[in-house]
C-alpha cells in the first residue's frame, strides 16, 4: 500500500467503514512507514480535540418553542392526519389492493356479459325449437287441441231421449 | 439511528410530547455543533437548530430515512445555505476575515480537552480550531462538522453532499492538512509532541 492510499484509509476510523482485508493492510503498512504512523498520531490528537470542544448551552426559550411546536402539531393531529399517516404508510399496499380489485372486477364483468350473451343465444334456439314443434304439430296430426274434448258439444255415446211411444 | 431514537419518534407519533423532549437532547450535541460550526454566531445557530426542529415535527409522519441524524443534518445544511444566501451579513460560510478574530460563538465554546492547567496556560485549542475551521472552505468545513459533531459515515456525508465518497475524503484529508497548518504551534503546545 501506499502512503497516499494509507492517508486516505486512516480517515475511515469508524466500524464498518473498512473490511477486515483493508485494515489488515493498513497495518501493515503503518508497521513499516513512520510518516503515516506520525500522521495518524497527529490526526487523533486534533480530532480529539475538536471532539471536546463543549458547545454553549441551548437557550431554555429556544428548547421552549420547539416544545409548544411539538405541542400544536398534535393538537392539530385530528383523524383526518391519522387517516393520512394510516394512509401514507399502508400506500403501496392499498393501491396493490385497488388494482387488484380492478382487475377482477374487470374480469368478472367481461366473463358475466359473455355468460350473459351465451345465454340469450340458447334461449332464442329453445325458443326457435318450441315454435317449430308447434308449428309442425298443428299442421300434421289432430292435433292437441283437437284430441280434447270440447264439453259443450254431445258426444255419440249418449244415449238419445226415448221417443214417446203411440200406444 | 439508535433504539432510543427510534423508540422516542414512535412515542412522539401516538401523542408523547415527552419523547419530543428527549429526542431534542439526544441529537443536541451534534446537531448544534454541526449548525454551530457552519454559522458564525450562537443567536444564528439557535435559529437554525429551532428551525431544523419545527420542520422535522411538520414533516415526521413522512420521515422513511435509517439515520435520523442524517435527516436532521440534510434540513440543517439546507436551512444554513439559505441563510447564508439570503442574509450573507449575518451568516458567512467562508469569510476569511471575519475569522481572523474570534467570533461571539467562538468566544464561548469551552475547551475540555487540555485540562484546566493548560486553560490557565492559555492553550486552549478548542476555540483556536473553531477559528481555523471558520477560514476553510465550506464543504471542507461541513464535511469535518458533519464527521466531527455527527459522526456520521463517510457515504452518508457523501449522499448529503451529493458527491462521491472519493470527494468527501479527499475534503477531509484537505481539512485536516489545513486545521494541521493552521495550528501548528498551537497544536505543538497542545500535544506537546514538538515545540
């Protein structure tokens, strides 16, 4: 490794910014290269100062307004905000929900229109059937009106009135 | 973002104005001393800070980000560079001159590190570094705040300054060799290294 390469790596102190390999290498190198050693020496004590610089304290009436805001945001939380946030969170699943109901609604409407046409088609056929059949039957044979009897008309098996008899 | 954080923004959402509280302080330390090191006086800089807090109450039901520090920052960094557009006398983020004397804020930064001997000694360096920072440019100087009072990752630097990680290294690395020059007898005095 070089010492550029070494200068940049002994910034990324913090875990997780270098893997095991890097650092191993950054070791190494600082074992052999007194320069590099001396400026990460020199870096810690400067960060480490800039570190420990204590800051002025927050003023109480600034820490007091922050609360009051905090305050009046959830005093104007009212369910319409806590149907938004339930909304906001629950976005990408509600509108997965939405399409998905599109779609089988979509689907359900177009099979229950062709359901719908199939069957007025069978019905017209029935229906087209009966009235041949009847046509035919009221053409050919008696008929089924004509095998009922009508009850207003006699009928041969009646026996007729008895003639008066001239004695 | 830490399990206490997490913990007080959830508790914040269902009502507890307590966990609002506790959030402030815990983010205190390193999001005012990022806003510090950015402007030039504390009356700015707790304009900002308040500022930062008002929007991140506003804007916390949408809050998605890992690192609340990161997001906090991001608000923070907007809100300077606005400030420092639009009333440049007030703010200055790299003004030379300005920082050859000790600002107000400077003035009033406490140094820990050296000790109470060196303080009496009149080596205290925290101030000194403050002033120095003040003359480096300002992604140098915001790349060291945000690592220094944040401690923030590299890469997350990187994508709030919508740069590479290559560049914010190289910011810092520039940062530190100027802070280095910049300081150098009281930095001699300080570690007592060399004189």
């Amino acid at each position: 490794m070089k010492c550029k390469m070494a200068v940049r790596q002994l910034l990324l102190d913090q875990p997780d910014e270098q893997t095991a390999w890097q650092q191993r290498r950054l070791e190494r190198h600082l074992a052999d290269c007194a320069d590099c050693r001396a400026q990460r020496a020199e870096w810690r004590e400067l960060t480490a100062a800039a570190r420990a610089a204590a800051l002025p304290p927050l003023a109480a009436a600034t820490r007091q307004r922050i609360m009051d805001a905090g305050r009046r945001a959830l005093a104007e939380r009212g369910p319409s905000a806590r149907f938004r946030r339930v909304v906001s969170t629950w976005q990408p699943a509600l509108a997965a929900a939405a399409v998905l109901l599109l779609l089988v609604g979509g689907l359900r409407l177009a099979t229950k229109s062709r359901s719908n046409a199939d069957w007025d088609d069978s019905v017209d056929q029935q229906l087209e059937h009966i009235g041949q059949t009847l046509a035919a039957l009221s053409s050919d044979g008696p008929g089924i009106r004509d095998s009922v009897p009508d009850e207003a008309e006699p009928t041969w098996d009646e026996s007729p009135e008895p003639e008066e008899q001239i004695i | 973002m830490g399990q206490p954080a997490k913990k007080w923004i959830a508790a914040y959402r269902q009502g507890d104005i307590e966990a609002l509280g506790c959030l402030v302080e815990y983010y205190r330390r390193p999001l005012f001393g990022f806003i510090l090191r950015m402007t030039t006086s504390v009356a700015d800089a707790e304009d900002i800070f308040q500022e930062v807090w008002f929007r991140a109450i506003r804007h916390l039901d949408s809050y998605r980000e890992k690192n609340f520090l990161s997001w906090l920052f991001r608000i923070a960094r907007n809100l300077v560079i606005d400030r420092a557009r639009h009333a440049k006398p007030r703010v200055h983020l790299a003004d030379a001159e300005a920082a050859a004397e000790p600002t107000p804020w400077e003035a009033r930064i406490p140094f820990r590190g050296p000790g109470p001997d060196r303080l009496a000694q009149g080596h205290d360096l925290g101030p000194r570094i403050a002033a120095a920072l003040q003359r480096l440019p300002p992604e140098q100087r915001e790349v060291f705040a945000m690592r220094m009072e944040g401690g923030l990752p590299f890469k997350e630097i990187a994508r709030l300054q919508a740069t590479s990680i290559n560049t914010v290294l190289a910011r810092m690395h520039y940062a530190l060799i100027k802070l280095r020059q910049e300081l150098k007898k009281d930095y001699e005095d300080f570690s007592g290294v060399r004189t």
